[in-house]
C-alpha cells in the first residue's frame, strides 16, 4: 500500500465530507415527502383520543378435545361486528366470532392440532404467531383453507377445507418439497 501523503489524506476526507452531506440532505427531503405506497385513508367517524381505548385482550381458546396424547382444537373463520371504536359496529372476518383472534395455550411435549372450518366468501390462509412451530405445520401461503363448497372453477387450489397446516390434505403443492 502506498504511503498516504497529505494530499491523498485530504482528498478522501473531502469526498467522505461531499458523501456525508449529499446523504444527509437527501435523507431529509425523503423524510418530507409523504410515502408512496398509495393514498391515506380517513376515517368517516371521529377517531378517540389515542391510548384512550383499552387494547382488546384475545379469549383462551379450549380444547374441544384433550383425548390422548392430543389437545385438539377446532377454530370456524367467519363473519361478525365488533365495537372496535366506541359506539361504532363494524364488520369483520374472525376467528370463532372474536377479534383479535383466541390465544390456544398448550404444554410442553403435548401435540396440539388445530382445525380450520372457513364460513368465508374467499379462501383463506392462517399462519400461527408466538409458539415454537415447524415449519412444515406453520401455515404457507398456499395452504389455503377453502369455504364449504368452493370449487377449482371459482379459484381455489386442492380439495377440501379445514385440513391443517402441513397436513398434506386439499392444499397446493408445497415448492419447497
């Protein structure tokens, strides 16, 4: 490597100086701008002070079936009205009728299977959060789960309905296998 004499020096500090400033003016006009990822939508009734409005706490789902070595669950998307501001009813699609959707607490070294029954009018795809899940029963974006009668002429991809994740029943073939 070359000695570094003062001009080099001087030379690389100034052009670390342009790139500097050029970064940050340019981080502060992008800071101005609104983002570009489509219009922002308004609310048509009067929103509450924020943090005024307690955060809903999800319901403990039960098991409908503890038998053997299994806890099993059986969870049914469909629509219901929540309050979610005050005073004002809106539609939603749930699970099991609640928003958020339950909290399904399981136990160390005991299986937990989950079924799925969409009263939806489209299909829909259910990815699990806060357990430790492998991979392959962790939901993706081809498992759908279809509405009771929904045929491959409407869109869907498999068989069935409400077959679980990784199940291998009535989903689209999975890529990664």
């Amino acid at each position: 490597m070359p000695e570094p004499t003062r001009r080099r020096v001087l030379g690389i500090g100034g052009a670390l100086g342009a790139m500097a400033a050029t970064g940050l003016t340019v981080g502060a006009v992008l800071s101005r701008s609104p983002a570009a990822t489509g219009a922002e939508l308004r609310s048509a009734v009067p929103l509450p002070p924020p943090f005024q409005v307690p955060l809903p706490l999800p319901t403990v789902l039960k098991p409908v079936s503890t038998s053997g070595r299994t806890d099993r669950y059986e969870i049914v998307q469909r629509e219901a009205t929540a309050e979610i501001l005050p005073g004002v009813r809106t539609k939603l699609w749930t699970y099991g009728g609640t928003f958020p959707g339950p909290t399904i607490e399981s136990r160390r070294g005991r299986p937990v299977t989950v079924s799925h029954r969409n009263e939806l009018p489209v299909p829909t795809v259910v990815h699990l959060h806060g357990g430790r899940t492998p991979a392959a029963s962790d939901g993706y974006p081809t498992d759908l789960v279809l509405p009771a009668g929904w045929s491959a002429q409407q869109g869907g991809h498999g068989g069935g309905h409400g077959g679980g994740h990784g199940s291998g029943h009535g989903g689209m073939h999975d890529p990664r296998r």
